[in-house]
C-alpha cells in the first residue's frame, strides 16, 4: 500500500479526534430568547437521532450611528450586514491542530447563482431595501480545512430578528476522506432586537453524529472544531457591527 495514502489516512483519523474534542463553555437554547426563531429551530432537532448542537449566545448594543433609525430599519441593517458573506473571506479562529493559534477559515467566500459547481457564476452579495420573509441564496467557500464547499443559505426574518441557516450541500472532506456528509451540517447566526439591544446567537447542529465517540481507546465529545467555528462567526458579526460606528 502507497505510503502516502497510511500518512492520509492516519492524519484525518487525528482530525476526526480533533473535531470532538469536548467544550465545556457551549451554552444552551434555554438562554435564548424563547419567542425566538433559532430557539425554536434549535428546540425542535428531533432527539431519536444522532446529532449534536453547540450554542452561543450574548448581548451586544446597536451601533452609536443607528441611534435615530426605527426599530424597521436597524432590522434591515442588521439582516443586510448579516448577508455580507464575501467578508468572511479571510476570518480566523483559534485552531487546536495549529497549536490554538488563529488560522483562517475560509481562503475564499462569495455567493454563486446556483449549487452546480460546473455551471456557477460569481455573485455580489445582495442589498436589500426591503425586509424578505425569506430569502434562499447559494455560496461557496474555499475552507482552510475541509476545501471547497457549496453551501445553501436560508435568511428568515420577523420584525425584530433575522436567522440566517447555512447547510452543507457538498461532502466535506479532509484530503479525499469525508468527515461531515452532505446536509449534516448547519450552522446558525441570529440577530434579534430585545430592550434596545441585540441579541446575537450563533450555532452549529451536526446529524448523524454521537456527542461521543471512541477513536483508539480514547472517549472524546462536543466537537472541540465546530465551537470554535462558532465564536469565528460571532467574532465576525462583530467586526461588521463595529464598522457602523
């Protein structure tokens, strides 16, 4: 057998260790707004099945600028800045395979007209002028990781919150070897007005996976990878809302 393919093989079973790894700061939908939408998505992933969802959540202010806008249009400003996914292009977060030291994310980020890799154009992200119900949008993102994948984008707003729900429509895989299937990931971002301030909430839900697993005689748990995905996309958020000041 070729070495390299051992080398591979060894190296994405010590990824999938790494994905596990336990995060005891994970919070839980019971800190989440309950009339909220992403409780209620959160809520509802069916307990029969293998799966396993990591939570945060924190309040944060409305930018100083936004001061004399109605409540109508910071919920248009926060859903417009939300779907600005070309400036994830280049993000960090703190990776435990670098030594948990900050690596980036995604290389590349952009919107495409549609999930056939063949037949794609590159898109500019959109400007809204008015609040969708819903919006259903395709992007794809070159993962510093897992490679190239393509990426469904569901927006869902009310008045006073926007969730933004992103599955994987491709395999995500670590040099050749598939580590999340198609539609197994979702990664959730929530923005929603509560008492003059914003209540930002990102997560991440993993099907068809234990919360647990043995891997060489070693017990791991909570994906350590997928939680730190998670406070990337908070951080993320973050930098666009500061730039409103």
């Amino acid at each position: 057998m070729n070495i390299k393919i051992i080398i591979t093989g060894i190296c994405a079973l010590c990824l999938c260790i790494c994905l596990y790894a336990y995060d005891d700061t994970t919070s839980s939908p019971q800190q989440i707004p309950e009339n909220s939408m992403i409780h209620q998505k959160l809520t509802a992933v069916p307990t029969h099945v293998k799966s396993f969802t990591i939570v945060k959540s924190e309040t944060i202010a409305f930018p100083a600028s936004w001061s004399n806008l109605s409540e109508a249009e910071k919920q248009l400003r926060l859903f417009n800045l939300i779907g600005r996914i070309s400036t994830q292009k280049g993000i960090t977060y703190i990776s435990r395979r670098a030594g948990y030291k900050p690596k980036v994310l995604f290389e590349e980020s952009y919107y495409i007209d549609s999930p056939d890799k063949k037949q794609k154009q590159i898109l500019e992200d959109p400007v809204c002028t008015e609040l969708p119900q819903q919006s259903v949008r395709f992007a794809e993102q070159k993962d510093s990781t897992f490679g190239d994948n393509i990426y469904r984008c569901t927006f869902s707003n009310t008045e006073k919150e926007t969730m933004l729900e992103v599955t994987n429509c491709t395999p995500m895989k670590y040099h050749g070897i598939t580590c999340i299937g198609a539609e197994e990931l979702t990664m959730y971002i929530s923005v929603m007005q509560v008492s003059q301030q914003i209540v930002l909430t990102s997560a991440a839900t993993v099907r068809n996976h234990d919360r647990s697993v043995q891997i060489l005689f070693m017990k791991v748990d909570i994906a350590d990878s997928f939680s730190r995905r998670v406070d990337a996309l908070n951080t993320w958020y973050h930098s666009l809302l500061d730039q409103e000041y």
